[in-house]
C-alpha cells in the first residue's frame, strides 16, 4: 500500500470512529428507562392491553412471523452475503464488492454474537418471567437470558448496511434498513413480554458500536458517512 493511500485509509477509518458517539443515544435512553418507571410502565401497560396476560406470546403475527420467519429471514441475509462474498473470489467482476461484503458478514455476526453472549452472562429475566405478570421468578434472583435483546438485535445489527452502499442516499438507506429491523423486531418481542424496552436500545447500543468499530478498523475505498 503507498503511503498516500494508507492516508486516505486512516483518514476514512478516523471519520468513522466519529459517528461512535451516537451510540450513547439508545444507551442513555436505556438508563433512562431503566431507572425510571418507564420500563415497567411500558410493559405494564402492553400486559393490561393484552388482557393481563401476554396473549400475544404465541400469536402467528407475533411468533411465526415476525419472530421466527424474521429470524430465518435474519439468517438467510446473512448466508447470502457470505455467499456473495466467497463469489467475490471467483467471479472477476465482484472483485471490488470483497471488503464491503466481508466486513458487512463480521459486523452482523459479531453484533448478534455479543449480544447473544451477555443474556447468558447477564442472567435477566424476560417480563413473562416475572410474577408481576404472571410468572414465577423475581428481578435480580438470577436464571433468566433475556438481556440485551436478542431478536432486537438480530434486526438492528443490520445497522452496519450503512457502511456498505458507495453513495450517501444508499448508505442512508441501509441505515434505516437497519433502524427498521431492530424497531420492528423489538416491538413484536415488547409485546409478547420477552423484553423491556431498555433491553431493546441497549441492543440497538451494542449493534451501532460494533457496526462502527468493524467499519473503522476494516475500512474501504471509498468510505463515507451514512
């Protein structure tokens, strides 16, 4: 690499370590509503909506589609990517796609692959758990898995589409693809009482530091900002 390119390198890697602060957004709206009635009242109001039970947990529209046919969706995107990306070694003209696809495959996995770590380690219940809605366990007795928000994350770590496109207009697009999963995916879980709020915007958090990070460290030809 000539030193005039490492310098355009570090220059875009530089200008996007710059958009890591808007991570502090989801993260202190998470505090808020950790700390607040907010979480609770939240969820509170979803359970009396539903008839004081989470009559939503097993719905079609809920658990067979947004949740389960929106995970495999999840999944399949990223095999295609990767597959794309393995063709990027054999088909000559996708040569120059190699580094964004790459990168796009890593930052989805290591995003859901965080997240998916800490609600083990974590040990937090989900809303359905509690016995204020109905089920057996305390907060903070340990046991759960349900924090950050797993499936929020499975859309929102679609956030890294934002380093992909070469134009602006497409990489704003890609972000609010992003935006859209994880906001889509957390409500369905809010309202089937797998989650509390904050555990969807700290995923949302985690998802936008990683997608970031992996941006900046793994940067491309011509790197922009969404």
């Amino acid at each position: 690499m000539q030193p005039t390119e490492g310098g355009a390198y570090a220059g875009r890697a530089s200008r996007t370590w710059r958009l890591l602060p808007w991570a502090l957004l989801p993260a202190a709206l998470a505090v808020l509503a950790r700390t607040t009635p907010l979480d609770a009242s939240l969820a509170d109001a979803l359970f009396a909506w539903e008839g004081h039970a989470w009559s939503l947990r097993d719905a079609a529209i809920t658990r067979v589609i947004l949740h389960d046919g929106g995970l495999m969706a999840c999944r399949i995107a990223w095999l295609g990517v990767v597959v794309a990306w393995a063709a990027t070694h054999v088909v000559d003209g996708l040569h120059r796609h190699r580094r964004r696809l790459g990168r796009l495959a890593l930052s989805v996995l290591v995003a859901t692959g965080i997240v998916a770590s800490l609600k083990q380690l974590t040990a937090v219940h989900c809303p359905w758990d509690l016995v204020r809605y109905g089920g057996t366990a305390l907060p903070g007795d340990g046991g759960g898995a349900c924090f950050p928000a797993g499936h929020a994350a499975a859309g929102y770590a679609w956030l890294a589409l934002a380093f992909v496109p070469s134009t602006p207009g497409r990489r704003r697009l890609g972000l609010a693809t992003g935006l859209a999963a994880g906001l889509v995916f957390g409500v369905d879980q809010q309202l089937r009482g797998a989650h509390f709020l904050s555990h969807d915007l700290w995923s949302a958090a985690l998802c936008w530091s990683v997608a970031v990070a992996v941006a900046a460290l793994w940067p491309t030809a011509a790197e922009g900002t969404p």
